[in-house]
C-alpha cells in the first residue's frame, strides 16, 4: 500500500501575513492542508483563499489562547494553555 504524507499548517486566518505564507508554501507544493481559525484578523481573507485554492484542504482550529475569542473580550485565562486547561 503507497503511503502519503500530508503537511498541514496551522493558523490560517490569523493574519494577513501568515495567509500569504501558508498560500506559498501551498503553491509552492510544500503544504497540502491548513486549519482555519475562525474570528481573527484574516479569517474573511482565508476563506476566500480556500474558494480560489481548491487543493488547500482546510480543516477547522480549536483555539483556547493567542487569539480573539468570538463570544468575549478576551479569554478569561489570558494567553497561558494551563489556565485553559491544559
């Protein structure tokens, strides 16, 4: 049986700046997946790269830190992974 790797990037709609390097590493044939954070400065940005790159399978992120939350100011945790529960 053949064997695939799939190289999968994180944090796609973070920003402008990470969508344009996950956009290259995928067009440049490095990356094969993303997972897309919902909520953040490139979200709307990312998901029309996903309707325009249709071979960038796009997965969803659960995001507890480092991030906008959808439903609050901010985390009640702050940025640390053991407030959230880690």
């Amino acid at each position: 049986m053949a064997r695939k790797i799939v190289f999968t990037a994180d944090d796609f709609g973070l920003s402008a700046s990470t969508n344009d390097a996950i956009m290259a590493s995928h067009l440049n044939g490095a990356l094969n997946a993303a997972v897309l954070m919902t909520h953040q400065p490139g979200t709307e940005e990312a998901a029309e790269l996903t309707r325009t790159h249709p071979n960038l399978s796009v997965g969803m992120h659960f995001h507890l830190t480092d991030s906008q939350p959808a439903t609050r100011e901010a985390w009640p945790w702050g940025t640390s992974p053991a407030g959230a529960g880690w």
